[in-house]
C-alpha cells in the first residue's frame, strides 16, 4: 500500500485500487501484525517480503521499498518475529 496525494494505493497482483484515505487511517485499520508500515508512504504486507538488502526492503516480485531509518530497528524485529513465527 503506498500513498499518492490523498489517496491510498492498494497494489494488488492483478490492479491497483485508490482509496481516499490518509496512509495511517490505513493502517489503523488494518488488523493483524501482517502489515507494517515502513516508511512514511509505505505499508507492506509481511507475507511478500522476501529480505532486507541494506535499507531497502526486497519484495516478492523483486520491487525494492525504502525503509525509514527511524523505522529500521522495528521493521527488523518485526520481520524477525513474523518469520520465526510462520516457519
């Protein structure tokens, strides 16, 4: 989910669906501890991330995200825990 202007973009496999919503609504209303927001204009979905290469977030279709540097140590505790959890 990235943010443009106003508007929440949710990247799907097959479209893309605008939502008139400021990114942290979003993510408030997101349930669960599969989505992380990463940076500023970024929510991701813990399930398609496939490493972190350096402050970048690698993802499954081979999309490199930026990860905040205030968001670093989080981002990586949590993608930790995720997989540890899910194996």
């Amino acid at each position: 989910i990235c943010k443009e202007q106003k508007n929440s973009v949710f990247i799907l496999k097959e479209e893309e669906i605008k939502v008139r919503k400021p990114l942290g609504q979003v993510e408030k209303e997101l349930k669960g501890d599969d989505f992380l927001m990463i940076e500023r204009g970024y929510i991701v979905n813990l399930y398609h991330v496939m490493k972190m290469d350096g402050s970048q977030l690698v993802l499954r279709n081979g999309e490199k995200l930026p990860v905040g540097g205030a968001r670093m140590r989080e981002v990586k505790e949590k993608i930790s825990r995720f997989w540890r959890n899910s194996l």
